[in-house]
C-alpha cells in the first residue's frame, strides 16, 4: 500500500473505473445489465428527520440524500478510490496542496452545470464549518483554476490516504452552490427535497412511509442509472421487513433490515441472498466506556479486569445470533488498513478478573467489590440486552450494578454532556481512516463536553496525543500505518474505552437484484449500477 | 343556550394555555433536550458549530423567553417550526394526520359496530349462552393490551395464514387508482384498527346492555310494546336511541385515550401516522412537536367534551347548569 | 360489623365469575410472594440455552427468552412488579380522585370550575403519550413508572365522585348536617363520602387493571425499569422473534390477559356487591 501505487492506480484507473461502471465489478463479465424496473428498497432503521442533513445526521438522511447528491471520489470494496465527480486528484510534492480535475459535462438536476466555483462553495462554506469539523482544519485556501480545476492549499503536509477519505466520505457531499449560497445551508427547505448531479431525482416523499426517486435522464454517465425508480420505504420494526421481503413488497434492505434469527430462513431457499460486504468504511462497533472521573476507573487494571469479566463470544453468537465477532483492540478488523492482531487481548477469564480486583485493592466486602451505575445507550435493541449481560457478569464477579437504559435523549445527555456513569455501552461507527472518526474517542482535544461520539471517558494521555499528531502530518503511507497501529497498541494496553464486538451487518437482497454491495460503504452509494434481472 | 355554547368555547382557550405550560414545562426538565439529540444525530462535534446551531435553534435564550414567544405565535395560529423535520411543526403534522385519523375513525367504527351490536344482542336475549359468550368475549377483550393482541393477531392473521399484510399502510409500488387504492388502505387497516377498537368495543357492549336492561325497564318502554310496536321496533327506536347516551359520553371522553393507543398500535403495525410522529418527537425532545400535536389533540378533546356536556344538558335538566 | 361482611360476601359469591376471578388474583399474589422461594435467583439471569420452547424442558416449563432467560421466573417475577405498580398507581389515583372531585362538587362555583378544568386538562392529553413524557424525564424506574400511571388515571375517578357529590349534595341528610352546623370537612368526608365511595371503590379496582395494562404498554415501547423484570418488556423483548419464536410473546400476553380479567371480575363482583341498586334485585 504505498503511495505510489496508490496513486499509479487512482490515475490509471480513472479510465478503466470509468468503463468498469458501465458494466459493474462484481457480474461484469457474465451478464449484460438489465435497463429498467422499480426497486424497493429499505434499510434497518428509521425515516429521517428530512431527506438530506447537511452537517451528517446519521444513518438515514445519509442513505436518502446519496441517491441524490455525489461525491467527488468513492472508496470500492477492496479499498481503492474511483472518480465519480473528480476524475483525478493530485497532491503537490510537499502534500501541502492538491489539485482537483472535476468531470466535464455534469449538470445539476436543475439543469445548471457543475464547475469548480460549486466545489470551492462546498470546500469553504459546506465541508470546512459544517460536515467535515477537525478533518479540515489545516486547509488554508480553495480556489478554482479554471472552471474544471480546483486548487486546495494547507498549512501542513496532508496525507492523501486521508483527504481522499475526507472527500469520499460521509461529509464530502457537493451540493449546489446556485441553490445554498446566501441562505442558512442546515435550515434551507430544499433539504427536504435535495437537488444534486446524482442518478436519482427525489419525486415524493411520503412522510411516515416512503420517498420516491425518479431515473436522472440527464445523468452524466448517459448509460446510468439502470433504474427507472427507486423506492425508500421505512417499517418500524424489523419483523416486519421480514413480512415485506416474504410479500414481494421489498427488493433489498441494508443494515441488518430483518431480525437475525430470519436470515437463513429468507435465505435457505434461493430466492434472497444475505451480504456482508460493503460496510468496512462505516463499521459499526459496541464500546465499554470506563469514566475516568471516578477514582476506581483511574486504575489500569481495574478497567482491564472488567474487560476480562466480559463473554464478548456470548454477546456476539447470542445477542447479535452470530453477526457480530468479539473485537481485537481498537480497529475493527474489518479495516483492512490499520488492524493488527498485536495488541493486548482480554480473553474471558471471571477468576483472573477476580484476582485482578483483588490485587488493585477492590476485595470483597459483605458480598461486594463496589458499586457502579451501568449505563446502557437505549438507541440499539442489542443494547438492553447487552446491559443486562454486563449487569449479571459484574455481579458474577462481586460488583454491584445499578443498571440504566436510558432512551436516545437521555442516553446521549448522560454520556457526552453530564459525564453522569461510571460504565457506558455505546456504539459508534468508524471509517478506515482513523483521524478523527476513530482517534477522537481517545487523544485529549477528543474531550469536549456536549459534543456525542467523542472522548466521554475524560482519558488523557500526552504519549497518544503525540502519535495521533504524528499521523496526521505524515504523508508516507508505509509509516503512517504503523503509527495507526502503535496507537491502537497503546489504546487495547490502557483500555479506557475499547470495542467489546466488531458488528457485522448484512444486506438482504433478492437474488435478482444484481451489482450491489461494490463499495465500501454500500449504503451511501449512489445506486446507479444497480439493475433487476427481471 | 347560546351564551352557554360560547361560554364553554371560551374556556378551551385557557385549557389549551394550559396544555402549553404544562408541557412546555415537563419537556424542559427532562435531561437531554432537543439540542443534544440533533447535534449528536447530526455528529457534530465542532465547538463552534455547536455554538451557532445553538442560536439558530433559540435554545440559548432562557426559558421564559422560548415560553412566551411559542404562546405567541400559538395565538397567531403558527405552531412553530421543527428544525428536525425542517419543516413547519404544522405541515408535518397534517401529512401524518390522515392517517391517524383513518386509524382512529376505523377504530371506533369498528368499537361501535361491534360493541353496539354485541350489546343490543347480550341485552334482548338476556342470561342466555349469547349473553354469556358476549359477556365472556367482552371481558377477554377488556383485559388483553391491545398491543399483544396486534402481535397476535399479526402471528395468526399475517404469518400463519397470509390474509393481511403485516404492517404500513399502503402496498408501495402498486397503481390501481382511486378504488383500488382505497380498497388497499381498508386491506391494511383491518388488523391495526381490530387490535384498537376491540379494547373499546368490549366497553361498549358492556356498557350497552347494562343501559339498554335499564331502559327496558322503563315505563315508556311498556307503553310502547302496549301499544302494539313490533318487538324489533321497540328495540331498535325506543330502548337503543336512550341507552346511546352514555356511549356517547365515553367516546368523547375516549378520544384522547384512543389517540394515545394509536401510539403503541402505529408501532406494532408501522403505521405511518401521528402517534408515531409523537413518540419519535417525545423520544428526541422535539417539543414544537410534542406541543404542537398536543395542543391540536387537546383541541379535538375540548371541543368533544364541550360537546357532550352540552347534549346532557339538554337530556337530563336535573344536572344543573350554572 | 361481622353481619354486614358476611351479607357482603354472600352477595360477592352470588356473582361465580367474580369469585372465579378473586381465586385468580389470589393465585397471582401467592405467585408473586413465592417467587423468591420457587427462584432464588434473579430472574434476569441467563441461565440456559437461548429459545428453548415451553413444556420442552423440564428445568423451564414455560421456555426460554431469546438470551436464554428462564421466562417462567421472569413471569413469577413478573407478577410482582404488576401488583405493586397496580396497587400503588390505583392508590394514588384514588386519592388525587377523590380529593378534587368531592371538592368540585362540595364547593361548586368557581372551585368547581377550576378544578373541572384541571381535571379535563389531564383528560385532554394522551395519556399514555404524557406517561412516556414523564417517565422519560424522571427516569426509568419503577417508582415513576408507578406515578405517572397514577397521574393519568385518576381523572375519572375524580369525574364519578363529582358525580356521586352532586346528587348528594342536595340531599335531605347534607341539608340537615348544614343545618345542625357541621364543618364543610366533616360532612364531605363523614357524610357524603361514605355513600359515595361504592361506585368509587369499584372504579379503583378498575383502575388498578387499567394501571396494569399501562405498565405492560410502557415496558412494551421500551421504558420500562430494566433492573426489574417485566411482562411488557417480555413481550417487547419478544417481538422480533415472532415468526420463529411465538411463545415469547404468547406467554408474558397471557399472563397480563389473566391478570387485568381477574381484576375486572372481581370489580364486577364488588359492584354487584356494594351497589344498592342491584341489592334487591
């Protein structure tokens, strides 16, 4: 994985990605695609609070609004980037500045053509304050060079590995510069009908059921999308997707769309297919959060014996019946990048964790070690049961446990703004590159009181700073994976805050959906290359 | 009359100020407010970005202050607007509101038709095995969450046997016009507005028979029959208009019953209304919302009591107006 | 005293359902005072293999949950929490009821007015919508479980015994008792209450299963107290497994389905009991 063959395959590939998208990666040499047909689709959550949310919103307007709006680049499957709204971009010798060279041709749904006065728009009054925070904090300036190129210069070397991230990820969504330019980009109502260059023109949406897409005819790529519609639909419950998917009423659902235990069952006869691929650059993983407030939690091995407590094999083949595996140290194995297996491991072991305790000056007492009040973040299902696993495995070792699962709301306030327990079971969901989606749970300026899915535990430690600090200005790729990894060392050996189980979702689809689950975050693709064997 | 009538128009207006304070209130205790949620749904985690949302949602004005401006544009009938939905609190609650009102209506059709019928029956052919096994379905029904009855319903009627769908409202995807999508929605409404109106319709046949044994034995009744009226006549004229009274009196006072059970019903059958929308809304702390669906519901409510009072008085002038 | 109860009884066992109903509580009281007898343990307990179904394995009669909970000792377990939050939401309903209803009626005028409104104020919200409201803002324990049902419930309490207070008021009996003197207290509390408390008695037997099937819808949506162990929350817990695993449901459904009838009937039979109407029938 070194820079220059990374680079050597992003300018080499700008074409041949081109013609791959015609005809798909994964059925690409055995069947021509199918023009036409409405998909239905659904994934395993809620509607969105509106269809696009310019500062992120989480899982569902991300899915309505990438339908809609692109990215300049997209990260596949095998983690390689693809041109979609740039077709190549290229950083200086020094990493201090990057040239863009956008598409020709790509229209805005309105019909307004898409320059490099849009990306610039984007850079300094979309990404930069509002969806892409800390990630771009070194930029200096953005300019357009002529109306196809765009100039973005820094204050300090940028790895490319992690701007390309930045850009193919959840915040490097281009919108339109003539519709946002002049209003409050979060609270203008175009957001709940997003205009974009994408495959897909948003047609209704029914609140409380669907929303309905229409085939873009003026699409860039004039041979794409397959579709003639797309259809989001949102169930409430996950039984009931089942029903849905059994009653031809759902083509493909992401993000664990039916209850566990009905997957081989949907899929034991041929006629739905269950897919894991296409989640590596948003894997979901369930965290134990120790609060370092508390002097018990300030001990190494206080928060090492609780970990050792922990039947993180129960959790994952009986709460998440199998789509779940316990983690190895801070990075899901699912990054193909920056996991290593050389970290500490905290195997299940009840009777060191005993000892453990005992040895850090926590013996029993009257049946008790201490007191803990156990929160449990309400917003997954999982979540209740995984709190009511801990509770009894605590006690299992002679820690009271007074447990909580606390709605959203709650949840939220109790752990990020009040700091107000002493364990916490949360989840978040991290890319491939670590700064900041990953590091900013563990280095100091992760510490910001209010703000969810940081540095709840108040865990600081000046030797982690530094390596993160390291590898955001190192631009050899070769060293920056080994600091990736030096940090995750240093994270699995203090465990503050560690993964109990990497999550593994699956797509359900139906066998005669083809072409989807090719990049890696499949959710938030486009969907232009999907096509109906129909 | 008049002047009763609008005196008691007149007394919905505290009522519902008083639903805005109350609520205004309770929402503002609890721990996590709106705020919190958006940003951390949103995954904001810039300090500043923190600040300038926080101005443009008003929560960095004091409480009194958001109090008194939401009370104000009440009184110019503007909701609000909810900056998670973006859109006004008014418009997405008339896109969710059809179809809690379908769910509500089929409910209590369903609650009357059979309650009614249930009733009149147990009543004419009084202490024989009718009556009991009305009696006997009436207290099943009584007694069963109307959740767990949906669940049920949706194991046997559903997943077992295949005649309803499993939950929503409309099969997407489908275009057969007017009637056929009419007939779609009665499809999907059958299970969810059973699962709700039985709990009512159990009362209602209870109710009924007990009022209609005591209208039977009014003298007018015998007068009646003395003068040679058809049995069925008597029944269905005389004895069931006067023994209506008191269901009228409980569907108004039900009504917010009723729109509360449609939240837990709209959850098991992922049916896209409003009972939904405040569940969601009360989850997240979205209280333009909650307050705005409230003070529509405390409307619908008022105005039905009002209502009920009134047609007492007229019925019955020993209740004493004053 | 001891003829008017045995006169009381009589007239309760004359009803057969309310009695069938009476041994059906009291099944469900015993059930819930032996738990900790027949399941020492916690019944959160994982203590066997995931879903095994009811009347499969004799060490779990009635099955396991999807974590391998032991759902006979969750529904023993179970019953406790139900009773107590019945008992205690109607109790407190009972008394909010009775203590602004009388006062309505008794005083009348603007008191009645305002607490008429009050009362329509709390029949105005949805209550099971005003549960979760405050459920989510004290926090998910029992004891506010147990309030915010009693908050909603007791308005028709407070409706009946307004009710009952106005055709008392103008009695000849009250007139006298004014006449002689008495204090408003007195006689609202001494005289009028007692007439009036027979209907009431049978509304909060009534609410006490009304308080049940909250409890279960509260603990069904998820916010229920998790450190107890609940039928709703089985039922919710539950949900997901219907196709594969109906019994979950099934069970902790049935158990609630009992309960709230069995208190039904004996409310039916206290009625029948205590109001004088159907006495010379």
């Amino acid at each position: 994985m070194s820079r220059f063959s990374r680079r050597d395959f992003l300018m080499t590939t700008a074409g041949a990605a081109l013609a791959s998208r015609l005809s798909g990666p994964a059925f690409a040499a055995t069947e021509a695609p199918k023009r036409g047909g409405t998909l239905l689709a659904t994934w395993g959550g809620f509607e969105p609070q509106s269809l696009f949310v310019p500062p992120g919103g989480g899982s569902s307007p991300y899915f309505t609004s990438t339908k809609v709006i692109e990215r300049l680049v997209r990260l596949t499957v095998d983690l390689k980037f693809e041109p979609v709204l740039a077709v190549d971009i290229k950083p200086a010798e020094d990493f201090r500045s990057y040239l863009i060279k956008l598409r020709e041709g790509v229209t805005w749904h309105d019909g307004q053509p898409f320059t490099a006065d849009d990306v610039v728009f984007n850079v300094l009054e979309y990404w930069k304050p509002i969806s892409a925070g800390v990630s771009l904090d070194a930029l200096d300036s953005a300019e357009a060079v002529d109306p196809l190129t765009v100039l973005l210069k820094f204050k300090a070397p940028v790895p490319e590995f992690f701007l390309k991230s930045v850009l193919a990820g959840k915040s490097g969504l281009v919108i339109p510069k003539h519709i946002y330019a002049g209003s409050n980009i979060i609270t203008n109502p175009i957001n709940n009908t997003p205009i974009g260059t994408g495959p897909f023109k948003v047609k209704e949406w029914v609140r409380g059921s669907h929303v309905e897409y229409l085939r873009n005819e003026k699409y860039w790529n004039p041979s794409l999308p397959y579709l003639d519609r797309l259809v989001i639909r949102w169930w409430q419950d996950p039984a009931s997707r089942s029903a849905a998917f059994e009653a031809n009423q759902l083509d493909i659902g992401v993000f664990n769309p039916v209850p566990m235990p009905d997957v081989p069952r949907l899929t034991s006869g041929g006629k739905f297919i269950a897919e894991t691929k296409g989640y590596s650059n948003s894997a979901w993983i369930t965290t134990i959060e120790f609060n370092q407030r508390r002097d018990i939690f300030k001990k190494r091995e206080v928060r090492q014996a609780l970990m050792q407590a922990i039947d993180r094999q129960f959790i994952s083949d009986t709460i998440f019946f199998g789509r779940a595996h316990p983690s190895i140290g801070a990075i899901p194995s699912s990054n193909a990048i920056f996991f290593t297996k050389d970290v500490q491991d905290y195997p299940f072991d009840p009777k060191k964790a005993a000892k453990m305790l005992d040895g850090a000056g926590y013996p029993v007492k009257s049946g008790s070690r201490f007191g803990l009040n156990l929160v449990s973040a309400g917003w997954f299902e999982e979540n209740v049961k995984i709190g009511q696993y801990l509770k009894q495995a605590f006690e299992d070792i002679d820690i009271t446990v007074d447990l909580a699962v606390p709605d959203r709301a709650t949840s939220l306030k109790r752990i990020y703004s009040d700091y107000d327990y002493d364990v916490a079971v949360s989840n978040n969901s991290g890319s491939i590159e670590l700064i900041p989606s990953t590091t900013q749970y563990y280095t100091t300026d992760g510490i910001v009181k209010g703000a969810a899915f940081r540095n709840a535990t108040g865990y600081s430690n000046p030797k982690l700073d530094e390596i993160v600090a390291k590898m955001a200005v190192e631009t050899d790729e070769p060293k920056r994976i080994a600091l990736g990894k030096d940090f995750d060392r240093l994270v699995a050996l203090e465990a503050p805050l560690l993964p109990m189980v990497d999550l593994e979702p699956v797509t359900i689809a139906r066998s005669d959906v083809r072409n989807h689950s090719t990049t890696a975050d499949f959710m938030g693709e486009s969907w232009a290359e999907l096509w109906l064997d129909r | 009359m008049r002047r009763i009538v609008l005196r008691r128009l007149a007394q919905i207006i505290p009522l519902v100020l008083a639903v805005i304070v109350l609520n205004f209130v309770l929402i503002h205790l609890a721990p996590g407010s709106l705020f919190d949620v958006m940003t951390s749904e949103q995954q904001i985690t810039d300090p500043a970005m923190l600040d300038q949302l926080r101005h443009t949602y008003g929560v960095d004005q004091p409480t009194g202050v958001q109090l008194a401006k939401y009370i104000w544009s009440v009184m110019r009938l503007d909701l609000g607007f909810s900056y998670r939905q973006n859109a006004p609190v008014l418009d997405v609650i008339m896109d969710q509101l059809p179809a809690t009102l379908i769910l509500m209506l089929a409910a209590i059709a369903v609650a009357l038709v059979i309650g009614m019928t249930a009733g009149v029956l147990a009543s004419v052919r009084v202490n024989t095995i009718w009556d009991n096994l009305i009696s006997l379905a009436a207290v099943f029904f009584f007694a069963a969450p109307s959740f767990w009855l949906g669940i049920m319903m949706v194991v046997l009627f559903s997943v077992k046997l295949g005649w309803f769908p499993v939950g929503g409202m409309r099969t997407i995807g489908v275009n057969n016009g007017v009637i056929g999508d009419a007939l779609d929605v009665m499809h999907h409404l059958v299970l969810p507005a059973t699962a709700l109106g039985l709990f009512y319709a159990a009362t209602y046949a209870r109710v009924m028979r007990a009022s209609m044994l005591e209208v039977f034995r009014l003298d007018f009744v015998r007068t009646a029959r003395a003068k040679g009226l058809s049995r069925a006549r008597v029944v269905l004229v005389h004895v069931m208009r006067n023994a209506l009274l008191p269901i009228v009196t409980l569907l108004g006072l039900q009504l917010g019953t009723i729109l509360g059970g449609s939240v837990v019903i709209e959850s098991v059958f992922s049916w896209p209304g409003i009972g939904s929308l405040l569940f969601d809304s009360v989850m997240s702390r979205n209280f333009p919302m909650v307050l705005g669906v409230l003070v529509l519901g405390s409307l619908l409510v008022a105005v039905a009591n009002a209502a009920v009072d009134l047609a007492y008085l007229r019925l019955d002038p020993r209740i004493r107006a004053r | 005293m001891l003829p008017r109860t045995i006169d009381f009884a009589r007239r309760f066992a004359r009803n057969r359902a309310a009695v069938v109903g009476l041994l059906l509580v009291i099944l469900v009281i015993g059930i819930a005072l032996a738990a900790p007898w027949i399941y020492p343990r916690n019944p959160l307990r994982i203590v066997g293999r995931p879903e095994i179904w009811p009347f499969v394995n004799s060490r779990f009669p009635l099955g396991t949950d999807s974590l391998g909970r032991d759902i006979a000792a969750m529904i023993a377990y179970g019953a406790r929490t139900t009773l107590l939050i019945g008992l205690c939401a109607s109790i407190t309903a009972t008394l909010i009821g009775i203590t602004v209803g009388a006062a309505a009626a008794y005083f009348g005028g603007w008191i009645d007015e305002m607490l008429m409104r009050f009362t329509e104020l709390f029949q105005t919200i949805p209550n099971l919508i005003f549960v979760l409201t405050i459920v989510a803002i004290l926090g998910q324990k029992l004891e506010y479980v147990t309030i915010a049902v009693g908050v909603v419930t007791w308005t028709p309490i407070a409706r009946l015994t307004r009710a009952e207070f106005l055709s008392l008021r103008d009695r000849e009996f009250v007139q006298a008792c004014r006449a002689m003197g008495m204090s408003n207290l007195r006689i609202m509390f001494g005289e009028i209450l007692p007439n009036a408390l027979p209907p009431v008695i049978v509304l909060s037997s009534l609410v006490i299963a009304g308080a049940v099937l909250f409890e279960s819808a509260v603990s069904f949506l998820g916010l229920g107290d998790p450190n107890v162990s609940s039928w709703g929350r089985l039922i919710g817990d539950g949900r997901t497994l219907i196709r594969t695993s109906w019994y979950i449901c099934a069970v902790p459904g049935l158990a609630i389905m009992l309960t709230v009838l069995a208190l039904n009937l004996v409310g039916d039979g206290l009625n029948d009991a205590l109001n004088p109407k159907l006495r010379d029938r």
